[in-house]
C-alpha cells in the first residue's frame, strides 16, 4: 500500500495554508517534511490523517497512525495500562518486545502522571508501534526527547518499521538519521486567493 | 490491512531473514515469523467500546476521577432541602419527587464537562479520531461510562433519600423505575452537550446553558411518574413516555455528538 497525495490544498481556521502538494511514497520509504514555524506541517499532517478536510486534491493511503505535538496518554493509568488500552481500540495484541524497543521495561507499572516529560514521549511513540499502522504521520515526533531517546526512535523507524514495509511522514527540525527525501513546504505556501479564500469579502 | 511484525527482532534468524528480505528489496513475507493478523478489523465493533468504556471507568475510580462526586452532590443537595424548606412533613411529601428529579439533574450535570474535556486535554480524542473506533461508538462509550459513574449510583441512592423527604412509600419503586428509565437520556444529551462544547474556553458554562432545557421533557415525566405513583394513580403514560424520550436520545444523539466532534476536531 503506498501513499499518493494529489495536488492537495489545505487549510487551517479558515484560510488556506498550503496548495498544490503532491507526493508519491512506496512501501518502505519515508518522507521529512521541513518548513519555518507555521508552514504548514502540522496542517498536512492532520489533513493526511483525516482529521480535517482538504479543500482541494487527494490524498490516496492505507490505514494511518497519527501522532502529535500531545501524546494521548492517560496520567492516572500506568505506561502498560496505556499501551494495552490503544492494542485494545486497535484490535491488535501488545507485542511482547513493545518495552524494550522504546526503554519503557523498568516504567511499565509506573503511573504515566509520575513520569518525565521524555519517559512520556517515549510512550507515546510506543503507540505507534503497538497499533502497527502501514502509515505514520508524526509530528515532531522527538520533542522532549534526549539524543539516545531520539536514536532508539530513529532505530525503531528503519529496522522495524521501514524495514517492514511501512511509510513515514515526519515533520521535523532535527536530523533523525534517517535516508529520507525531504521536503521543503515553503514553496508550496498558499497565496491569499486561494480556493476556498478567506471570508474577508463578506467581513 | 496487514500489521507489523515488531516480534522476534532479537533472535538472529529471524534478524538474517528480514536483512536478506531488506537485500531482496521485497517485504518480508507473512509466514516469515512474523504473525501477521489477518486483519485489525477481526473482531466486532462492540469489542472496541468495551476497551474505551472500561478504561473511563478505570479512570473514574482513580484519584482525581470524579467518582462519587455526583452521587455526594445528590446527597447534600437533597438533605439541604428539608432545611430551607421547614421539616413539615406534608409539604416535604408533596414537593419530594420534584426535589429528587432536579437534584438528579444537577448531580448529572456536574461531571459532563470531564467527559470530552479530558481527552481534548491531553491529545487522546484526535487519537481515538483515527482509530477503528468510530466516534459514534466513543460518543456512546462516554455517555455509557458517564450513567454508570453517575445515574446507576443515583437511581440506587434516590429511595434512600424518599426517606429523608418523606416520600410515599407507594412511590418508592416508581421513583427507581423512572430514575433508572430516565437517567441514560440524562448521559446522552449531557455527551451531546459536552461534544458540543469541548475544546471552548469556559465551555462547561455554555453546557450547562445547553443541556438543562433538553432536559426539561424528561424532568416533567420522570417527576410526573413519582408523582402519579405517590397519588396512587397509574404512571403508565408518563412512563412510556419516559422511556420514549430516552430511547429516541439513544438512537439519534451518538451520531449527532460524532458530527460535532469531528467539526471541534478540525
């Protein structure tokens, strides 16, 4: 299953941010989106997972795992607690290596509430791994993370996730590691009169 | 929709294999030891509510949880009535039903704002937006987790407090009855409500402005089937009409609160 995005437009409250994006990803690629604060990456990245809209173009992928800037994880519930209860949604059982993949083994009854801001992050991303999605569409996934967090992340993207035919959309400002063509948004910046333009006239 | 294998990494077979699958430059296949589900969508969609009712009524009786908080509400405000009021017995019999329904009412309302709120909070609703889990079946979760933390404990505690209020015994059972038939609609149209609201600043006042007049139907005919019963009269229509009015919630709400769950979410 590959990921196709036709000359996609999307929009954040109203107003178009970004237009005319088109890329094409193959089993086992991933791709790094790049762009200044408020491009547009997070915009793509929601639009890719079906959380909003677009205003034009289309967007051709299997199931996607979303992951953003907030984890999604429940401080009164313990890290094992958490993971088991997004296997649980997803219909999947918990994979027994989930643990020592993202350094979670000494943290899996620790109530989520009591850990760093990393330990937590790294949770999140476990997630990602337990529902075992053929697209991932993070961003900035390796917020708060430290360099070997972000290594062990980096290492779970290609050896077990790329390596297995999965594709990757990444928004992010650091250098994962990873071979992966990157794309810059700010060409692709909507002008002002875009479709679907600004309410302005009516204002 | 095949799953990743994220087992057996350690072990240098099945290490060889995916490396020579990786040369190969094809996937590895299925029955390389690596179990391969048929499918996420191998069980029913109701397995899936249950994971989502079972972890908000795990959070519900953890600390900061809420739990009880409702039903300790429900109490004070019915023990604080018969104070305002005076301890005369037959006006207290006379207005009980009506006490118990409002007081009902406001308990239920109390904990609506925590219902999409949390979630919102902390990233899970997007999350749960793009799993298989429809928003349908978590809006129907939510209000399902919401009744029990708040309506069953209600209805159970109501006859309890008849008592205090001097309630006819006769109208003991159709105080449960209505109680128990009119307490989900309470759930359904509070989780409509808080779809509605979720993500607002100071959203749980708007709620509260929202959802008290949809909860005027059954307000009439919950207090009107305590009535009757207390009068010795016979509560049938007022009943019907209760468990009307809650069915119809059921059927209708849960999609209307997905749809405004996925515009809040945009």
């Amino acid at each position: 299953m590959s990921l196709t995005v036709t000359d996609l437009c999307c929009a954040r409250g109203g107003l178009p941010v970004l237009q005319g994006v088109s890329f094409a990803l193959a089993p086992g690629e991933a791709l790094i989106l790049r762009g200044p604060n408020g491009v547009g990456k997070t915009t793509l990245l929601r639009t890719l997972a079906g959380l909003q809209p677009p205003l034009a173009g289309s967007v051709e992928m299997g199931e996607a795992a979303y992951a953003s800037h907030a984890d999604g994880i429940k401080a009164q519930l313990t890290v094992a607690e958490n993971l088991a209860f997004w296997a649980e949604v997803h219909g999947v059982d918990l994979p027994a290596d989930i643990y020592e993949t993202f350094d979670l083994t000494d943290l899996r009854d620790r109530l989520a509430g009591t850990l760093s801001a990393g330990q937590k992050r790294r949770t999140g991303l476990a997630r990602l791994g337990v529902i075992g999605r053929p697209v991932l569409l993070l961003d900035e996934p390796t917020v708060s993370l430290d360099r070997g967090s972000v290594r062990l992340f980096a290492d779970f993207l290609k050896e077990r996730y790329l390596a297995q035919g999965g594709i990757a959309v990444i928004a992010t400002h650091i250098d994962l590691g990873l071979e992966a063509p990157e794309l810059d948004l700010t060409p692709f910046k909507a002008v002002p009169s875009a479709v679907g333009g600004s309410d302005e006239a009516f204002l | 929709m095949r799953r990743f294998c994220e087992g057996g990494g350690a072990e240098p077979p099945a290490a060889n294999r995916r490396r020579a699958a990786r040369l190969d430059g094809t996937l590895l296949p299925a029955s390389h030891g690596c179990a391969v589900a048929p499918g996420s969508s191998k069980t029913v969609r109701g397995h899936f509510v249950r994971a989502l009712l079972l972890r908000d009524l795990r959070l519900a009786v953890r600390a900061g949880g809420g739990f009880g908080l409702a039903l300790a509400f429900f109490l004070i405000v019915v023990v604080l009535v018969p104070f305002g009021v005076g301890a005369e017995t037959s006006i207290l019999s006379r207005i009980a039903p009506g006490i118990l329904w409002v007081a009902a009412l406001l308990a239920a309302l109390l904990s609506l704002d925590r219902i999409f709120a949390l979630d919102w909070e902390d990233g899970a609703l997007p999350l749960l937006a793009t799993s298989p889990l429809p928003l349908e079946g978590v809006a129907l979760a939510k209000a399902l987790a919401h009744w029990i933390t708040t309506g069953l404990p209600l209805t159970l505690a109501a006859p309890v407090l008849g008592i205090l209020l001097s309630l006819a015994p006769t109208a003991t059972s159709w105080l449960l009855a209505s109680l128990a038939l009119g307490t989900p609609a309470l759930s359904v149209i509070g989780t409509f409500g808080a779809a509605l609201t979720v993500g607002l600043r100071r959203g749980s006042l708007l709620l509260s402005l929202l959802v008290l007049p949809l909860y005027v139907p059954t307000l009439i005919f919950g207090a009107e089937v305590v009535r009757r019963g207390a009068e010795g009269l016979d509560p049938t229509t007022p009943i019907l009409l209760l468990a009307g009015i809650t069915l119809g919630c059921l059927a209708l709400l849960p999609f209307a609160a997905a749809a405004a769950l996925r515009i809040n979410l945009r």
